[in-house]
C-alpha cells in the first residue's frame, strides 16, 4: 500500500490526480543551470587572474584556487537543490476523491493538505496567458469566509479540467451518490418518489456512460433505486 492509499477512508475513491506543472520544474532547473554557469565562469576567470601573482595566498592557498574551489562547492550545492527540486515536484500529488481534494507534499516528511468537497464554497481558476499556451494555472479552493479557509494549488496542469473534475464531484456528492457509494440518496430529502429516482438513474447512467461508474455498479444502483419504488 503506497502513501496516498493509506490516507483513504473506507470506500473512498480516487477521481483524479494532478501535480504542479513541469513549467515549474523546468524553469527551477534552468535557473539553477544558470547560476552553476556563472559559478564556473567567475572561478575560471579569479583563476586566469591571480595565476601569474603566486604571492596571493590565504591559508597555504593561492587566492585563484581558492575562488575557484569555493565556486566549485557551491555549483554542488546548487546540483544538490536541483536533484531535491525534482524529487518534491515528482512526490507532491493533488488528488480529488469522492469525498474531499487531499495536497500531498513532502519526499520524506510529509504535508497533507485536505478540504472536505461539502464544505467547499467556491472555486477560483488563475491562469496567466503563458499558463493557457502551456496548459497551467492556479486554483484556490475557499471553504470558509476570509484567507485562512483557503487552499491553493499553485500552476497545476490541466487547471481547467481539474477544476471540472471538482466541480463533478461536489455535484455528485451534494445529490447523494458519490463515485462508489451511492447509498442513501439526497441526504434529507425523500428518494422514494418516482421523479427523483428516475433523475437519479439518468444521472447514474450519464456516470457509467463516462466510465466513473462500471456497468455492473450501475446495475446494482439501478437495482437499489427501484426496489424503493
């Protein structure tokens, strides 16, 4: 069982999975490409510098070698960011299940952001001009008035259909039949009516034809539903 597995309640299904765009990692890699080249050019040329006055020393080292060891560690050190960079973008997940959206952040010690999708109230889409070519954008899910019910998931892929994936799931959950549990149909209203259950099994039947419900989930729903009747 991996990680986000263990996070699941009993019966909760994935929906969707998303990360941060690889624009983000790219450009934190170029960056640091670019500051690793300027590294080994200012340690290149302290050393064409100070080669030709060997009385330039600091501690039994010439100050030439020493500039260019100091821009040697630190180019190291950049690599080592670079190689971190990539194991957070490759580990964070944004995950939307039947019943809430979970942020997993973290390569050893993990961060779990959720936010219950009956307690969403709105959703926000931000996409930039370069986000659209590109496919990525902000959303920032509020589930409570002010900053602090704020939950941002920032320049993920594919924003607009996660943001359609969401909008799914909170519809679904709100009309009483998730993913998988559909049991119990319009929490507080009366399911037994012959309107409302033959709503239910259009929109049971839309889910199947989309492939989130498998036929033989359907059967059994549609088996459910009319037993009521």
């Amino acid at each position: 069982m991996n990680y986000v597995e263990s996070l699941l309640g009993r019966g909760e299904q994935i929906l969707y999975i998303a990360r941060q765009h690889i624009y983000v990692l790219i450009v934190n890699i170029l960056a640091e490409l670019t500051l690793i080249a300027v590294l080994v050019a200012a340690g290149v040329a302290s050393n064409m510098a100070f080669r030709n006055n060997p009385t330039a020393m600091i501690g039994g080292m010439s100050i030439s070698n020493l500039i260019l060891l100091i821009c040697i560690v630190i180019s190291i050190i950049v690599l080592i960011s670079g190689f971190i960079d990539f194991l957070r973008w490759n580990s964070e997940q944004i995950i939307i299940t039947d019943r809430r959206v979970l942020q997993v952040r973290g390569v050893f010690n993990k961060r779990v952001i959720d936010s219950s999708l009956e307690k969403i109230n709105d959703i926000e889409l931000r996409q930039s001009l370069l986000g659209r070519i590109f496919n990525f954008g902000t959303i920032e899910i509020l589930t409570a008035s002010g900053s602090e019910g704020a939950n941002v998931m920032d320049r993920i892929e594919a924003p607009v259909e996660f943001k359609r994936m969401l909008l799914e799931a909170k519809h679904n959950l709100d009309r009483g039949y998730g993913y998988l549990d559909t049991d119990g149909y319009a929490p507080g209203r009366q399911a037994g009516g012959a309107i409302d259950i033959q709503r239910t099994l259009e929109e049971l039947a839309r889910l199947r034809d989309r492939g989130i419900l498998s036929p033989e989930e359907f059967e059994a729903k549609k088996r459910d539903l009319l037993s009521r009747i």
